[in-house]
C-alpha cells in the first residue's frame, strides 16, 4: 500500500506497509468514529466494534480506485454499517429484547409459577382459535410463511398464487390476530 499520508491508497494493494497504513488511518480517525457512532447509538461497546468493523471493512476492500478522500470514504462505511444495523435491530425486534441480567429469579427459575402457565394456555388457546376462524387459503398462507419458514415467493409457488395473493393473505391474518387476540 503506498503511503498514506498521499491520500491515494488503492484498497486491497498488496505492500509490505499495508498494515501500518491501516494503523495510521485508524491513529487518525479512530476517535471521530467512536465518536459519530455514540451519537446514533448510545452503547460504548457498540461504537467500538462498528468502529473496528469500519477499519476491517478497510481493509477488505478490492477496489483499484485511488481514495481521494480518506475521511470521506470510512465515514461512507460507518454510515453503510450504522444503516445495516438498524436494519437488522428492526427485522430482529432488537426493541423487545432485555438483558437476561433483568430477568427475574421467576423468569430464570426452572418451573413457571401455576398463574403463567394458566396465561400462557389461555393465550394459546385464544391464538388456536383466532387461527381456525381465518378461511382455510389465509390460514394455509399464515402457517407456510410464519410457521415454515417460507418465503412469500416460496408460498405463492407452493400454493399456485401470486405474491400479492400472498400479501394480502397475510394482512388479512395479522389484522385478523391483532383484532381478536388481547395484547396486554
């Protein structure tokens, strides 16, 4: 990798200096991205691995293009990452999750007290229902996607629909659970 201090560092060069290189861009910018990642997130263990992972994705890149403009173009990757991660937090219902250290000594406990496993029936039980009153299509659509990991394409071929079929058998059944099932 040729000198850094020239701006015009090709990724993925192969030279002996590569790894100093990445140190000095890191001795360089290290602490602005911390920095930019406490802002969005809030977790100082959280800034510090997207940090890291900002100088490994560096590091990885196969382009020949020279970088003009080093700053720029890791900030580039810090914000591609800060977006994947709301991404995933968003499709992995990160909002819902707490620390197993919150969890009670109920919730730890090896038998759940006799008033939650009557709940816990209680809600199976509402949730059955719900899922017979759907027609047998919507039904079907449901249990494919949700229950075999389906995608909606996959659903569609399987049943002889269209994707959209799908889709709004799928509206139709989460309207329909969320109508009929408390969500307390």
């Amino acid at each position: 990798m040729p000198d850094i201090t020239t701006n015009h560092i090709a990724p993925g060069e192969e030279d002996a200096d590569a790894g100093q290189g990445i140190d000095l861009l890191a001795w360089r910018y290290r602490s602005s991205l911390v920095r930019y990642f406490l802002l969005h997130l809030g977790s100082r263990e959280d800034a510090e691995d997207l940090t890291q992972e900002v100088f490994v994705r560096f590091a990885q890149q196969k382009s020949t293009q020279p970088i003009a403009n080093f700053e720029a173009f890791l900030f580039r990757i810090a914000a591609n990452l800060l977006r994947d991660r709301f991404r995933r937090n968003k499709t992995h219902h990160v909002q819902s999750h707490f620390p197993i250290d919150e969890c009670t000594s109920e919730q730890l406990g090896e038998a759940p007290s006799e008033e939650r496993v009557y709940e816990e029936q209680e809600q199976l039980r509402a949730f059955l229902q719900a899922l017979e009153e759907l027609p047998p299509k919507c039904r079907a659509v449901f249990l494919l996607q949700r229950y075999e990991g389906m995608s909606y394409s996959a659903v569609a071929q399987h049943l002889g629909v269209s994707v959209s079929a799908v889709e709004k058998h799928m509206m139709k059944a989460l309207l329909h659970f969320d109508a009929r099932l408390d969500r307390t």
